[in-house]
C-alpha cells in the first residue's frame, strides 16, 4: 500500500534535479562501496526500529521559512507536527501514506497532543496540478517520501551500488554521516508489460555509521532544496495516535472471543426495538466535512437528519428509507425540525441513485445505520467466522470493543481492512459509533446516543414516492 501510494506520487510530480549535486567538484564524488550500499539498504529497518523520534522539515529557502517540526514513527508510518512559518505556528497535520489532516485550531497546541474535532483531511497533490497550492505540493512530496520508508522490503544492494555515488563526510547532530546520492525508493520502478523499468528521483540520504537516516533532502519541482531531519538524539516520544479521521488508534486485529461474538451477534436484534440521535462527520473533498445531526428509529426504520453540507446552498434536510432517500435543501442550523416541510422533497430510490451516480459515502453510511436492525439475532457462527477485534477504546466514559464483521454483499477483506467498524459497548450489544472507510478521504464516524426521538410525520410525498 505504502509503496503503491507513494510510486504514485513519484510518478507525477515532475520533480527538478538535484541541482546542487551538479555544483560539487568532480574528484569528490565517487560510486558508493558495497559496505555504504548496505547501510543504505537498512536505513528502513533502523527507522522502524527507533520508535517515535523527533522530526523537522524545512522547504526551499525560495519558499521562506515553512516548515513542519514534530513527530514521525516509520513502524505506522506516520507524522503528527506543527506546521509554521518561521514566526508563528499555524497549524497541526499529520500524514499517513496518501492523506493529511490538518487542524487549524490547534496553532498554539502541544505538538504530541491531538485535538478531538476541528481536524479536515486531504489527498496529496502533486505538483502538475495547476490548482495545487506551490507550499501544499512541496510538503505533499517530502512526507511522501519520508513516510515512504516505513515499508521494511528487500533492497537489491547491486542496484544501489550501481546507482549510488558518495558525495561527502559530514557531521549531523555530532554524528559522522556518508553524504549519498541515489535513487528516492531505493530500488527500479517496475514498468509494465513492454515497458523500460525507470527509478525515481534522486535524493541525497545523510547515513550514519550505524545505517541510520539522519537528513534526507530532495530538491522537488525546481524549487530548490527541501530538507527533512530525524532528530534521533532527542528524547523519544510515545507512540502517535491517529485522529478520526484517518482511522484512530492504531488496531491490532485478533479473532472475536465467544462472548464477543455473542455480544456483536445480538446487537441488530437489540437495535430493533431502539432509537438514537445521530451525529454524523464525514470527509467528502479535499478539506472538506459533511456534519449532519438527527436522530434514528430502528422500530419504524426511518432517519431523520439536518445536514450541513459543504459550499453554498447545499445544506437541507434528509429523510432515509429502507426504499430510498428524500433530500430538502434549506438553511439548517442545529437537529432537524420535529414538524418536517410537506413540500418541495426530492425522492430517490436507492438503485435510481447509484444507477444516476449520484450515490457517494452518505449513501453507504446511512443506508448501512438502517440495515443496524433485524427481526432475529445474527448467526454467531457467521459473525465468528467474519468478524475480527480490533481495539479497545472508550466513547463518553463508556468502554468499547472496536470491532468489524462481515455484512450481506460486502466482500472479504483482511483484518482491520473492511469498509465499516463498529463500536460495541463492553457491557451490553449497545453500539455506540460506526466508522466508514471512505472511497479516498479518510474515515468517516457516525455517533449513536440512545434516545426517545420526537414523533416525526414523514411528509406524504416521500411515502408514496418511495412506497412499496
């Protein structure tokens, strides 16, 4: 997955030349030796190794003085830091393989700290993208490329003495480094089928005696040298726990217990003499959350919403059937209505919504909070043999099992892999939130508080147009 986001990103960067490598004078540089080509080639596992260490970035001096300081943990892989301009903080992000957060609220917070809410996530850009911020583009690149060697593979020391030339000694932090310049990924892209293998671009890798990355420096775009430096000497911090939006605590999947099982298989029986308000985030664009608030009512299978959409004059009202949806657009502020509008609805059946395309991430989480109910308890022998835990956690004082299980129509995933997670309270088949692996933003997270809903007359429209 890492290598597959990241070759990606290579591939469409249209990076610059080193230029600076050029500029050093010929009897200096040489082919690196095969001892330098091995401790090239463990610089992933050294960094897997050193736990969460400390990290700085700075970009090209063409682009002032932005940077990113914090921390990076290469066995997730993962980076959580401040982002700022040389005279203040701005910001907090952290970076997964494909995907930044960012948190603007959190300029003056603790960088090993991690807000609860406030948090909007992106794809990285690439660079040839015209609308791409210059700065966004540069930083998409470095942590790609830092995050990048957190994959642990076999690295073809041949190819690096073939492609790598030693450039200096150097001194980083009091440690002595061999200054080398070679490929970015470490190894030959694969071409397709009757294509010519290519490498990515050059980097200049500062390794010390004990094959461990102290500096890497890539030269993106043309716009000069962009420098990342692993403060390896600096006390190391504890692990860095990912926000909501990009999965949460890391998990560590095991089969279910048979009383887990139990618990998860009875929990849409237990639903359907239930409701719920509903608070939904979902992660919809680049930087951009879905929120909606409302409520659930298993016993009468319907969901209510007010929701607050992202641009102008896309906020309404949402009615969700097992046969379809019916949306409203109207200014919202706070939960829906108890006396819903009887005019100006729109009704779609599901299979009418994704035959028109129109179906996305809302779809599938609110059709997927309906189907949280059934007449009768589940199969527990099914439930064993889909499901998996993954977690624990805590919602609101509540201790919680994070657990996943295979639904009707969903295909088989690996553990930890599925579409949806669901959390189960310890004590009773109670769910408390469903997260959603959205289709390229992130995770999306459905919160369930039990409560009496008011009596909602679902306008005669929708019922007739969605009816039968």
């Amino acid at each position: 997955m890492v290598w597959l986001v990241v070759s990606g990103l290579v591939a469409g960067l249209g990076w610059g030349a080193v230029g600076c490598l050029n500029n050093l004078p010929a009897e200096e540089a040489r082919p690196i030796s095969a001892e330098e080509a091995g401790r090239l080639a463990q610089i992933r596992a050294t960094g897997v190794e050193a736990g969460t260490v400390a990290v700085r970035l700075d970009l090209p001096e063409s682009m002032g003085d932005t940077g990113l300081e914090g921390y990076i943990d290469l066995s997730a892989p993962i980076v959580h830091a401040v982002t700022g301009d040389g005279s203040e903080t701005t910001g907090l992000v952290q970076a997964i393989p494909g995907l930044i957060a960012s948190n603007v609220n959190g300029a003056e917070a603790d960088p090993t700290q991690a807000p609860e809410t406030g948090w909007t996530v992106r794809r990285m850009q690439a660079s040839e993208d015209p609308d791409a911020d210059p700065t966004q583009a540069v930083i998409d690149i470095m942590l790609s490329a830092i995050l990048a060697l957190g994959t642990i593979g076999n690295v073809d020391t041949n190819f690096l003495e073939d492609q790598g030339v030693w450039l200096e000694e150097a001194i980083v932090d009091g440690a002595t480094v061999d200054v080398i310049r070679a490929p970015l990924l470490l190894q030959a892209d694969t071409g397709g089928e009757g294509e010519q293998a290519t490498t990515s671009p050059d980097a200049m890798f500062w390794v010390d005696r004990d094959s461990r990355l102290r500096r890497l420096q890539v030269d993106p775009a043309g716009t000069g040298l962009a420098t990342v430096d692993l403060l390896l000497d600096q006390p190391q911090a504890a692990a860095i726990e990912p926000v909501d939006v990009l999965g949460g605590a890391m998990v560590d999947p095991r089969d279910l217990t048979d009383e887990e099982a139990s618990r998860l298989a009875g929990l849409r029986y237990a639903n359907s003499q239930r409701a719920a308000e509903v608070e939904l985030a979902l992660p919809v664009a680049d930087d951009a959350v879905l929120t909606a608030r409302g409520w659930v009512d298993w016993r009468s299978a319907v969901v209510y919403l007010a929701v607050d959409a992202p641009g102008e004059d896309n906020d309404g009202l949402l009615f969700v059937l097992p046969s379809g949806a019916a949306t409203l657009t109207t200014p919202v502020d706070g939960p829906p209505p108890q006396t819903p509008p009887q005019e100006g609805w729109t009704a779609q059946r599901w299979g009418d919504r994704v035959d028109s395309g129109e179906a996305g991430d809302i779809d599938t989480m609110l059709y997927k909070l309906l189907a949280m109910a059934a007449l009768e308890p589940d199969s527990v022998d099914q439930v064993t043999e889909t499901g998996a835990w993954l977690r624990e956690d805590t919602v609101d004082d509540a201790t919680v099992d994070v657990v996943e299980f295979g639904g009707a129509g969903e295909a088989e995933t690996d553990p930890g892999t599925a579409s949806f997670r669901y959390w189960l309270d310890r004590d009773e088949p109670l769910l408390h939130r469903i997260q959603l692996r959205t289709n390229g933003f992130g995770f999306g997270r459905l919160d369930l508080t039990s409560a009496e809903p008011p009596v909602i007359n679902i306008p005669y429209g929708i019922v007739t147009a969605l009816a039968g």
